[in-house]
C-alpha cells in the first residue's frame, strides 16, 4: 500500500511540474529587453521588405533577418544557425534566445510555412455525385 501511494505522489508530482513547464506564455520585444539575461520565446512574423543576410564564407552558423512580434514592433534577430531553408515562405516563425544589446540573439527557430495542399491541388475527382 505505502508503494502504490508513494507511485501515485510521484505521478502527481512529475505531472504538476511538467504543467508549470509548459504553461509559459510568449513575450515579445519589449519583454525581452527588460530581462536580458532570460532565454525568451517570441512569435513574429518576417519582414520581407527587408534582407535575409547569410554568408556561410564567413559564418555558416549566422543569419540576420528582421522580425515583427505580437505587437508589430521589428526587431534585428542573429539566429546562430545556417539559413533556414523557405525562411521566406513562412506564415510565422517561432524564436527561442536572448536579447543582447537591443539585437535578438535566437538559437532555436521554428517556422510555421503555408500549406502545400489546395484543394485544387488534390485533383479531386467526382463520382456518383461524392467527392474524393
């Protein structure tokens, strides 16, 4: 029986603590700014009226690109990893870094990109009055 309560205790535990882990909210610019030293998640979109600078000659592990979080402020991201491939196709992209200096240092990325598939695409075909 103390077993069974001890194993039940532990699942409560590790369920609690991995809830409070992933409860985090997204910040944006201005969040990062007042704690530097916090690594900070930020959702923005691309600014595509500007360029995606990449010189892997010079270093492969470095793209700058500019960014717009939830609250349509830009900021300048140095992203320490080659060039994400479509960086330019994408609907949103998801940062993890810190803020140095007033540049957004990210060394996570994830790109949220437009899906492939249309309907038009799928060459749908009609039978029997369905559609497949």
């Amino acid at each position: 029986m103390p077993i069974i309560l001890l194993s039940i205790i532990t699942i409560l535990v590790i369920f609690m603590v991995v809830s409070v882990v992933n409860s985090g909210t997204y910040a944006t610019f201005a969040d990062a700014r007042l704690a530097p030293d916090k690594n900070m998640t930020i959702i923005g979109k691309l600014n595509k009226d500007k360029p995606i600078e990449y010189n892997p000659e010079l270093d492969a592990n470095r793209t700058m690109f500019y960014l717009f979080d939830k609250d349509g402020k830009e900021n300048l991201i140095i992203y320490h990893d080659a060039r994400p491939r479509d960086i330019e196709r994408s609907e949103e992209i998801t940062i993890e870094g810190k803020m140095v200096n007033g540049e957004f240092h990210a060394v996570h990325l994830l790109m949220k990109c437009p899906s492939k598939y249309t309907p038009n695409d799928m060459n749908l075909k009609e039978v029997q009055g369905a559609t497949y």
